[in-house]
C-alpha cells in the first residue's frame, strides 16, 4: 500500500505529517495526521490513536489539540484520522446537516444504502489504517493506547470493548457512551445499520458492557458546561454500566468545561501522561 | 470604553476570550483575544503582548500558538491583537495581495492615503489596546512583556526599542527585523509612510539600533528551514546591529523549522518561561 505525503513539518523535536492514501474500505482518497517524536534510529515507538468528533478532519486536533510536546516528551506516535469517507460521490446527509454523513461517520461499516459502498469507518480505522501505518512508520502495534472526543469518544470506546487485547490504555474526552439512546446517535445508527437495533449493540459502549465486553480501566473527561452533556453524552450512563459491571472508570466532570478543544487541550497532556504510563511500563 | 465579550471559553484553569470593541485610533470595530488564568481575587497579573503576523487575526495564535498551560502555569495573561483595521470601507491592497493592507497593518500609524484614516495600528497597540485591557482586566502594566511572529516580530521590536521602560523582556519568532531592507517592508511602509525612506527608520529595528534605542536583551527564534530566512527575515541584519551596538541577543536558528506555527508553538513555552523570569522576578 502506497501513501502520499501532503505535508511533513518539525514540531517540538518531531515531525508532524499528513499523509493520503487511496482507501480499499471506503472506496475513496483518506488522509490522515501523524505526528512521530525524535527517536533512535531503528527504534518503534508505541502509538496513541485519537478518533475525531463529528464535523472534525484530521486538522482540527493537529492544530488545536496540543498533543506534541506531551507525546515528544513521552516519545509517543500519535495518529489523527479524518471521520468520514469525503469526495465526489460520496453520499452525504439529505439535509447537509453536520452530525451525519460527510464528517459523521461514526465509526461504524454501513450495512445500508446508499451509505454501505463507502461509510466503513469501522474497517478503516480497525483493520486498514493501523497496516499501513504500521509498514510506513516506526509504530510498535504491541504498545498501542486510543482516545478520542464525542463521536470519536464512542469510536474509541467501542474499538476498544471489542478488542480488549489490543490496547494497553483507553480513554475519552466528552465520549458519546450510548449512541442508541441519544439523538445524534439513533440517527446516525438508524441510517447506516438499519431499523433494527440489535446491530447497533454492537456499536455502543454503554450495551457492549452490558453485553459483558471488558476493559481493566476507562479514563473519561466530560466538561460540566458541555452544550451536549444531558441529551447527547450522559455520561452516567456509562457510570452505571461500569459500576454494574465492576469495571474501574475515573469520569471526571471538568467545571465549567465544554465541548471544544480549549477543553480537550486542557486535559490532552494529563491523558497522554496517564496513556504513556501503560505504554512504557 | 465599553467591549462587548464575544466569547468567554474555560481553558488550561483559566477563561480564554475574544473582545471587540470600537476603536477610536482605526475608525473601526477591533477585535483581540486575551487569556486569564487562574488567580487570588483582586490580584493583578503580569501580561504578554503577542503581536501577529501577516494574514493573521487574533485567532490563529490563539488556536494555534499552544502558550495556555505556560501562562497558566506562570500566571500571566496573554493578548493578541489583530494585525490590521478591518471592515467595509477599509482600503485593501489594490491587487488583493495578502503582504499589504488587510491583515498586514505593520504596527504603523499610516500617514498616505488612502490608508491614513484606519492604518493605525501603531496608536491601537502602544495606546488604546493597553488603556483598554488595563480598564477591564486585571493587568499589571507595570510588569509588560513582548513578542511576535513575523511582521509581529517586527512590531514587537520597534514598539519596544521606542519604549524601552515599558517591557520587562521582549522576544520574538521569525521577525521582520529590517522592513527598509526587505521586499515585504518596503512595499508596506512606501505605501503606508510614503516614499521619503527616513520616517521608515522609526519602525525598523535594525535601523532603531543603528540610531541608538537600546534594550537590555533580546530572545529571537527562527527555524533554518524558513521559506522567508534569506529574502525577509535576515536575522544577521539583527546580529549585526545588536553586536555593534553592545545589545545582548539571543539568536537561535532552529534546525530544519519553518515559519508556521508548528514552529511557533513548540519554542511558545520556552519563550514563556523566559518572560516568568523577567516578569515575576
């Protein structure tokens, strides 16, 4: 698999690079950010992956989400991928709303048209992308840790309960826990996994840990002046799925935080600090 | 002076804000951004200028420029002003170029028309802005610090070198330090100043030195990879002058680092640090 690279600038000792390739899981051109830390020659770094919020493309966090100097300092790859399959063809919401289709992909493979051909986010970020990185780049896919924020919150999550052995650390800012009982989400499951909603457990963390998968420790931030807190992330959900389950989560309410990434940035260096000692233990 | 609060945003234990208000020195609407953090009721806090650089408003630094967990951590309050007057009836550059006029006031006060009426950025930030902040927010004017990027390099220096009781330290990233000698200068200030090149020499630091402003030191960043190191920036006209004048300057060319704030962030916090020093001493 071959990639382009669109851009490779120094930062904080490292490179920080975006990268394209031509996707086999959605059909069209993916770009992606990734930042590698000054390292020995020959050495494989471990990796955090970082899932984006609805609306969101790999900038967003490049350039606002102050993750280098923690992950220069921690000698951690971080890798930024777009939310959605984009360009000519690519169907997109009816109305062009902005929390599905285009920018929205949720992390999932569609099973329904017109979406099937190319939403296969769940593919692209779980099997495609983590090859090629992993033959372009000196990543070490043995220490791998995942966050990400609101949708990418779920995404993470949900990669994570279903893969328990792949990751040594997870967490989440603002995390969407239970997209089958939230607006944005019973739209954006709705449409790309069909009316019936036993599929979408499958999509969901709070009913992936009612349906018993399980994590050592979940992390989540969640600012307490978050726009979305009551109707779309409710984060007691996942409390009390966790609780129910016996399974350890530090949920912290941040006061007077919302949504943005003036608050991701506020907690970023504390997640990556707290990733970092799981990834170099 | 009234200012109407555009947005007010927790970060890094602090409230990040943006403010317009209508500016007396350009004839228009001015908007800035200034982050607070965290601090004792009633205490008054030492701040940072940071004057931008061509194309820029206030929003790329503050987006971008990562300075939130240092100024936090020292507690210093961070400004950045616009670059330019802006607004229906504010003459542009003829042929829409982004090195003059719109987002590239040079920290002038114009005295060509047509752009004498609203060019004046020099007035806006050595006197409005200051009078304005230190009315609504607790800053401590008696503990001032400096710096910029590029053409706010350039500003940085000149507003200092002409008023050297007012900084405590001042720095700078990638500076324009002799615009009478450089393309983008001498476009600038031919238009803004007119053809006559001795009034140039008050807004150009090399010049500044060469005719006897002194400062106590000076920390200037730039990377070796910059596009712009050799045509605009010349920072060995700088060396030069300050070596001939007996001017302590720190010049640090920056291995394989561009112009962007790639670059800008990732020497942000040392530059940050620095200022602590001479702010909190």
């Amino acid at each position: 698999m071959t990639i382009e690279t669109v851009s490779e600038v120094n930062s904080h000792g490292g490179v920080q690079g975006v990268y394209r390739h031509a996707s086999s899981s959605t059909g069209t051109d993916m770009a992606f950010s990734l930042f590698v830390p000054e390292h020995e020659p020959g050495a494989r770094l471990p990796v955090l992956w970082y899932l984006s919020g609805l609306t969101c493309t790999h900038a967003n966090v490049t350039e606002k989400g102050e993750y280098r100097a923690a992950c220069a300092e921690h000698g951690i790859i971080f890798i930024a991928p777009d939310t959605s399959p984009r360009g000519e063809g690519v169907p997109d919401d009816a109305d062009g709303a902005w929390d599905f289709g285009l920018g929205a992909g949720f992390y999932v493979d569609a099973t329904e048209e017109p979406w099937a051909a190319n939403y296969r986010m769940w593919s692209y970020v779980t099997s495609e992308l983590p090859g090629l990185v992993a033959e372009h780049f000196p990543v070490d896919l043995e220490r791998q840790a995942i966050t990400g924020h609101s949708m990418g919150g779920h995404g993470a999550l949900t990669v994570a309960l279903r893969h328990p052995g792949w990751f040594r650390s997870v967490s989440a800012f603002a995390p969407i826990v239970a997209p089958g009982q939230v607006p944005w989400g019973e739209k954006a499951l709705g449409n790309y996994l069909g009316p019936d909603r036993l599929p979408w457990r499958a999509h969901d963390a709070v009913a992936l840990i009612e349906d018993g998968a399980r994590l050592d420790e979940l992390l989540v931030d969640v600012g307490d002046a978050d726009p979305f807190f009551e109707r779309e992330l409710k984060p007691e959900l996942l409390e009390r799925a966790c609780a129910g389950a016996g399974m350890a989560l530090t949920l912290r309410r941040q006061p007077g935080y919302d949504h943005s990434y003036y608050f991701i940035s506020t907690f970023m260096a504390d997640h990556i600090r707290w990733h970092a000692e799981h990834l170099n233990r």
